[in-house]
C-alpha cells in the first residue's frame, strides 16, 4: 500500500459508523452481508449506510457483489492487511522482527539527579 491509499483508508475507517460497519464486515469473513443486514445491525438508516458503504469501498476497504437483488458488502482483506503493514512497515526501527504485532522495544530512560533547592 502507498501513502496516498493509506491516507484514503484511514481518512474512511476516521468516522464511526464506518468504522463499526468495517469491524462487523471483518467480522463476518470473505462472504460479507448483505447491506440490509449490516443497516440492521448497526441501527442506522439504508441510505445513510449506503454512503458510508461507498466511502469504504472508494477508499479500497471493502468489496462489493450483486446476489439477485441484493447488495453482499465484504471486507477486502488484502487491503486491510496492506494498510497494517504500511503502518508497522518500521516497526521497532526496522532492527528485529516484530512478528504479527508490533511490540517495540521499550527503551529505558536514565533519571536525571535531582537538583537541590539553595
């Protein structure tokens, strides 16, 4: 991923309903849910959860398919895998292996002498 799709995905995931339609997509694997389902779940309007729909699928997050009459939203996980490793791409200055989580490496910090009052 680039720096400009980063923006594009983080500036998309940067609302609320977005972000919790994209965690239930997750959650819910490759085959996604129809979109009066997630509308459903999320309590929200139809034609409010269209445009945060297109927002995230705009911005390359999720994908989108017809089923019959149906609108089937499923999160696009090579994208949300590409935006994590953008973002941990440097991870502990690049010097070891941070594996699936970046963990960096906490670095201790002398105290400086307390200086006495005269």
């Amino acid at each position: 991923m680039k720096a400009k799709e980063t923006v594009d995905a983080l500036g998309a995931l940067a609302h609320d309903t977005r972000l919790e339609a994209f965690r239930l997509l997750v959650q819910k694997g490759p085959d996604g849910l129809p979109a009066g389902m997630i509308a459903e779940k999320l309590g929200i309007p139809p034609s409010s959860l269209t445009f945060h729909l297109q927002q995230l699928a705009h911005a390359g997050l999720v994908t989108q398919r017809r089923v019959s009459r149906q609108l089937f939203y499923a999160a696009d996980f090579a994208a949300m895998n590409g935006l994590v490793a953008y973002l941990t791409e440097n991870c502990c200055g690049g010097e070891t292996a941070c594996g699936p989580v970046c963990e960096p490496v906490k670095i201790a910090i002398k105290s400086q002498p307390k200086r006495r009052s005269a």
